[in-house]
C-alpha cells in the first residue's frame, strides 16, 4: 500500500524525528504524500546515523524496493527540511529532473535558532519592531527568483542595532555568492565567488504559491510533517522509546492510515472544513500579493511589509 501511494504522487514530503527514534538509533525518517484531501505516511525509516552515505543508502533503499514490486516512482517535488546531507543524497540517487525544495516552516525555525544562537531571542519575543524585521527576512521567499537579492539589498538599508550578523549570515549561506579566498602562497591571494549552501532555488516559493496547480500548493512541512510528528508523539507517549514499543506503535498508525483510505473511498474527508478555510483564506491573500508585485502594483518596501504581515498572522493562529 505504501510503495503504491508513493509511487502514484509526484510529490514527497520528507522528514526526519530524533525524539521519536528508539533507543541506540538517531532518528525516525518518514515519506508522506497527499492523498485527496488528506496526507499520509508511506514510508517509515528508523535510522543509525544522519550522514550522506546513510541518506544515500535509505533513498537507494526505496527505490529498489519498489522496482521488486515493478513499481518506478519518479517524484517532481522533494519537500524537505534544510539538511544538505539529505539534499545531496538525493541529488545522487532520485531523478535529474526532480525539484527539491526546503521547506518554508524550516528556514523560519532557521532562522530564529540563528537568532538563539547570537543571543537576540529575548529581543525577538520582546520587541515588535525587532520581530516585524526578521519576519521580513523570511519574506523573501515569496519574491521572484530574479527579485531575490533586491529584496534583500532592501532589508540590508533598514538593520535594526544588534541584527548586523543575523543578516550576514542569512546573506551568505542563502542569497548572495560569498568569496573564498583561494591562495597558492602568502604573496598570492586571490578571492573566488561561490555558492551559498543553499541558494534561494531550494527555498524560494514565489512560483509555488501563485500556481494554479492545487498538487504544487504545499509550501512548508509544517502541517504535512510536523502535525504528523506532535500526533504520533503523542501516541508513543515518551522519548527515544524502546524499539518494540515504537514498532507497536507503528502498527496502530498504519492500521489507522488503512481506515482513512476506507473513508476516502466513499467520499469522507478528516479535514476540519475551519482549519482549511483559515489556510485557504491565507493562501488567496499571498497569491494576490505575489501577483501584485509581478504586475508593479506594490514596491518591494509594501511587498515586503504586506508578507511578513501575513506571516505574522498565520503564524499566531
């Protein structure tokens, strides 16, 4: 059922939990696809390590299991987190012409563990017009690849005190090309350009939220994922559980995922119809923003206003 479900979606939601992973493995790693109005769990991984090779080995994995079964899953979209161990396996083993995409919710958790991180936290939570600024920083994801680094040109003008380093480092791992200084000796140094970690191709969802395509809508992992790994949490009731605990428990969700393709199949739905308004109403508002500032109607300082508003907003609903 898993394998046919994933090879039926062109698109992959991918996700790792290390609190779920029983003890003396790293971590629990999940496939998720959409099924109608619903997202399920296909693909359940429990992980030794969280390095290239084993990332390369877990994506080699599923590939050959379904080709056992004369499946071929051939995904258009890979929505993942922003682990470039997990990107670079990918890149390797899944299709060429696969887009994989950083998950929005996770460059916004990014980005405020950076700010832990450079002890502005506190300034964060306490002071609007420090959190009005970095909500502008996550922005930029909804500007046009090619209007990227002009929107960040415009963030730079306006650095609250204290958010100098925050900047730089969002500029150089995700926007701009930092140098490298590349010498042959003391007397010659020379300094090259070259790519950020990941570049706003991975994380850019300008194109993604003005789509008309309803299977490319899904911007984050935030509800396709994370819901699934507070739910199950939930159920598993503790941390790092032991390996036959979290194996019965495993059971008890595919048992469940069984009975809501049953509903699916006569026509139910386990949407709340107020939740989905709320996330439709947000969606329509970001499209008409993109779509205005495409046309010129807005400048970048309204447009970046305008999205980190409703960021805001979606956010503390």
């Amino acid at each position: 059922m898993g394998l046919s479900l994933l090879t039926s979606s062109d698109t992959w939601f991918i996700d790792g939990n290390f609190r779920l992973a029983s003890e003396y493995f790293k971590q629990l790693f999940v496939f998720r696809v959409r099924k109608n109005s619903f997202f399920i769990t296909v693909v359940y991984c429990i992980l030794e390590c969280k390095t290239q090779y084993t990332y390369e080995h877990l994506f080699r994995t599923v590939m050959n299991e379904c080709e056992k079964r004369e499946k071929y899953p051939d995904p258009v979209f890979l929505n993942m987190d922003f682990e470039l161990a997990v990107m670079n396996a990918a890149k390797l083993i899944l299709s060429s012409h696969t887009t994989i995409r950083g998950c929005f919710y996770h460059l916004y958790q990014s980005t405020y563990r950076k700010l832990q991180e450079l002890g502005l936290s506190k300034r964060y939570k306490k002071d609007e017009a420090s959190r009005k600024f970095c909500t502008m920083v996550d922005s930029l994801n909804f500007f046009p690849l090619d209007d990227v680094k002009n929107g960040m040109e415009r963030i730079k003008k306006n650095i609250p005190t204290g958010a100098e380093d925050f900047i730089i480092y969002f500029d150089t791992t995700s926007v701009n090309e930092p140098f490298k200084e590349i010498s042959t000796n003391k007397s010659n140094i020379r300094l090259r350009r070259i790519p950020p970690v990941f570049p706003p191709c991975t994380w850019n969802v300008h194109q993604t939220t003005v789509s008309n395509d309803d299977s490319n809508r899904h911007r984050t992992n935030n509800n396709v994922t994370e819901g699934w790994n507070n739910r199950f949490s939930h159920l598993i009731g503790i941390k790092n559980p032991k390996v036959w605990h979290l194996i019965r428990k495993l059971k008890y969700e595919i048992a469940s995922n069984y009975a809501k393709l049953a509903l699916d199949d006569v026509g139910e739905t386990n949407m709340k119809t107020t939740k989905l308004g709320q996330m439709r109403t947000t969606e329509i508002k970001l499209k008409e923003l993109c779509a205005r500032f495409v046309s010129g109607k807005i400048n970048t300082s309204d447009f970046l206003n305008s999205i980190s508003h409703n960021i805001r907003k979606q956010s503390n609903n």
